[in-house]
C-alpha cells in the first residue's frame, strides 16, 4: 500500500484564514481542495508538504453569481458541466468540464483544482520506488518530492537530458477551453486580491508552471458576458473515452458576423506544452470560415505544438493531430455537422476507431 508522508491539517471557514496559514507555513503548505490530484501524488512521494489546508469548509468558494459567470474555485467540475446558467456562446467550459476523467472523480474535484493542476510526464507519474530504479529525475529529484512549483537545479531531465528546464505537460482540460472563452481568475494572499487573465497564470516550464506564489489562493474565475455572436466547443483526444487525461485538447471560441466572417477568435491547445499554448489567430480573423481559411490556418497552429516523448502515443503522430483537431473544431463552430467533422479529423489524422474524443 502506498502511504502518505505525516502532514498537519488545516480546514479553514474563510478565505481571509485560509489565506493567513498560507502565508504563516511558507513553503510547506499546500491547498488541497477535492484532492483527486494531490492525494494520489502524495501517495507516490511525488512532494511531501508538512501542511494541507483544505478548502472543504469555506462555503464562499462554492458559489455562484447571479449571472452565473462568476464560479467559486471550489465549484465542483460536475457542477460547471451541468451549470444551466451558463450562456450557450459558453458551452465549451461545459464540454471541458465534462470531459474530465471519471463521473466520481468530476463529482469531487474542482474547477480551481483543474485550473492548477500537476503538470504531467511518464518519467514523474509513477510510485517512489519505481522513480527511484531511474534515480528520479528534475522535477522530484529525491525520495519525497519536492515543493511542488519550487524550481530546482538538481536531477537530470529523462525526456531531453541536456535540458536546464522540466517539459512536463499541462494536462488541465478546462484551462485550454477557458483561456478561449477570456476568462479571468481571482487570486486571495494574506496581501490582498488580484484579477488577472488566466492565460497570465500559466508559465512554459513543468515545475514552475504556474505564476501565482505560493501562499496564493485561487478564489474564483470569472467568464466574460456572453456577446451574440461569440460560439465555442472544446475537442478532446484522448485514448479511453471512459477517463483519460488529454493527449490534446484544443479551446476554441469566435465571433462570426451575420454574413459569415470572423470578427475575432480565441484558439488555445492543451496537453502539447507545459502551459496551455494559445495561438495566433490574426490569420483568420476578417475572413470566412471557408474549408481553404481552416486548414491553412490548421496547419500553422500545429507548428508551435510540440508535443513530446513523455506522455501517452508517439510525438509525431501527437503533433500531426492537432491539425486535423483544429481544423475539426473551427468546422463544428461554422456549423458542420459536430459528427461528420469529428469524423473527417478522425481520417485526416488517421486515428484508429477506439480511441475517444
Ligand atoms: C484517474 C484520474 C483521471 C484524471 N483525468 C483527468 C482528465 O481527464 N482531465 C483533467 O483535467 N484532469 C484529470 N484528473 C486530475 C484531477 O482529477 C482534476 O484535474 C481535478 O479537477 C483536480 O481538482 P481537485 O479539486 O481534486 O484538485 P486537488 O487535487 O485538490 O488539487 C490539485 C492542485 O491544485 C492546487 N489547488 C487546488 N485548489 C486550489 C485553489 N483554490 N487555489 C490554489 N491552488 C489550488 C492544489 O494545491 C494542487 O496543487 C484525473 C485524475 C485522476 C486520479
Ligand atoms: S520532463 Fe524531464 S524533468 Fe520533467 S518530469 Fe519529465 S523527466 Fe522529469
């Protein structure tokens, strides 16, 4: 049985005390909200903190605005993927949410848990003892772990040995659809609160993946009103439909005038970086959404992708996909059939029949 290290444990009523034992522990606190990521990594030593501080009994982070646009962190993915309130230009947090692993697993773990979410890689995932035969490697170069987000100069780097940085992957399925909506994340220090983009939250590196510091908590996040207009999906690969985290997962929400041309659009890929990796849109904006405009701008969005040799599948097949996924999300926004352009992506990509969008 895998056990987890000793560790005190904090359940805070509000924010405000939440946020006074974040800062007063330092580096060894932890939050830990449904706990669906931290508990299993705990148990494989992935980081051993001295403190959790669960959020379980702060009620003001599992509400709602009236508009609906305003989602406590502590909102559970469930929830988000049933939320009714949410406008229809909006669905892509719906589909994201949905998407994630299992029924059990979307019932407990939560939109803020998703947001910050581990970065993932086959070198990392995996017990103490199995990371130890390999004589573990950057991002937890010891027998416990490290502080998770805490850079470190020691261990080497399995995927790309001569590497200063970690590749791990974002492996978040609602940050991808969320950046594409504009959504912004609160963030609650014993020093006060700030609003930022949630694309600013995300840095390009497997252990320092995230900008907020450390004794900083994430409160809310908060959608953009619904302009008409605007439509979203959000398309996900990954190999069993019935919980697997992303091999890709691809945002994308735009704005189409009445005659059919792109007034703007917002496309973000998931799971090929270690940040979620949005794309230079100008190419498409101020033209329709014709099969020509879709591929060309497909394939230039694939260029920046680069997936590597550290997750599920091979890294070239990995990278050929996310053209055709793209391309397959900008033809259910221009109003394909969902199932006919799922369909063409799936040839176009040559993607075997068992494996799940
Ligand atoms: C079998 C399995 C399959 C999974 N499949 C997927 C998948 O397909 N897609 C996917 O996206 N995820 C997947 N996950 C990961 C995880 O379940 C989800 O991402 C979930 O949303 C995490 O939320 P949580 O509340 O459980 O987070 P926790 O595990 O409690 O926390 C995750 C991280 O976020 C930090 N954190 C949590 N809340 C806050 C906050 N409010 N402020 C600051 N930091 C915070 C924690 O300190 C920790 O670092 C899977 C997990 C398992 C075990
Ligand atoms: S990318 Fe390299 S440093 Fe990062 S978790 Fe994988 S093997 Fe370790």
């Amino acid at each position: 049985m895998m056990r987890c290290r000793p560790f005190r444990y904090h359940a805070p009523r509000t924010v405000a005390e939440a946020a006074k034992i974040l800062r007063g522990e330092g580096p060894d606190a932890m939050v830990l909200a449904g706990g669906t990521d931290v508990i299993p990594n705990l148990k494989r030593k992935q980081f051993a903190p001295r403190t959790l501080v669960a959020l379980r009994r702060i009620g003001e982070l599992r509400t709602a605005s009236d508009d609906g646009l305003t989602l406590g962190a502590a909102t559970t993915l469930d929830a988000i993927a049933r939320h009714a309130a949410l406008p229809e230009a909006h669905r892509a947090a719906r589909i994201a949410a949905s998407k994630v692993a299992t029924p059990q697993i979307r019932n407990r773990g939560t939109i803020g848990g998703n947001l910050c979410l581990d970065t993932r890689c086959t070198y990392y995932d995996q017990s103490a003892e199995w990371r130890q035969a390999i004589d573990f490697c950057k991002k937890a170069p010891g027998p416990h772990g490290t502080a998770i987000e805490t850079p470190v100069e020691q261990g080497i780097c399995w995927v790309a040995p001569g590497s200063p940085r970690c590749w791990a992957v974002s492996s978040t399925d609602a940050a991808p659809a969320l950046i594409a909506l504009g959504a912004e994340v609160t963030l609650v220090s014993a020093d006060g609160e700030r609003t930022i983009p949630l694309t600013d939250l995300y840095a390009d590196d497997g252990m320092a993946f995230l900008t907020k510091k450390r004794d900083e908590l994430l409160t809310a996040v908060r959608l953009p009103a619904a302009v008409e207009g605007w439509r979203s999906t959000y398309w996900k690969l990954r190999r069993r439909g019935a919980f697997d985290f992303p091999i890709l997962g691809v945002g994308a929400a735009l704005k189409l005038d009445a005659g059919g041309t792109v007034e703007a659009a917002r496309v973000v890929l998931g799971a090929v970086a270690s940040r979620p990796l949005p794309v230079d849109t100008s190419g498409l904006v101020g033209g329709p959404l014709s099969d020509e405009a879709i591929d060309a701008f497909a394939a230039k969005a694939a260029g920046p992708a680069k997936p590597l040799d550290n997750t599920d599948f091979t890294l070239h097949w990995r990278k050929r996909v996310v053209r055709a996924w793209v391309a397959g999300a900008l033809r259910e926004l221009r109003g394909d059939d969902s199932e006919e352009a799922s369909l063409l992506s799936r040839s176009a990509a040559r993607i075997p029949e068992p494996l799940s969008v």
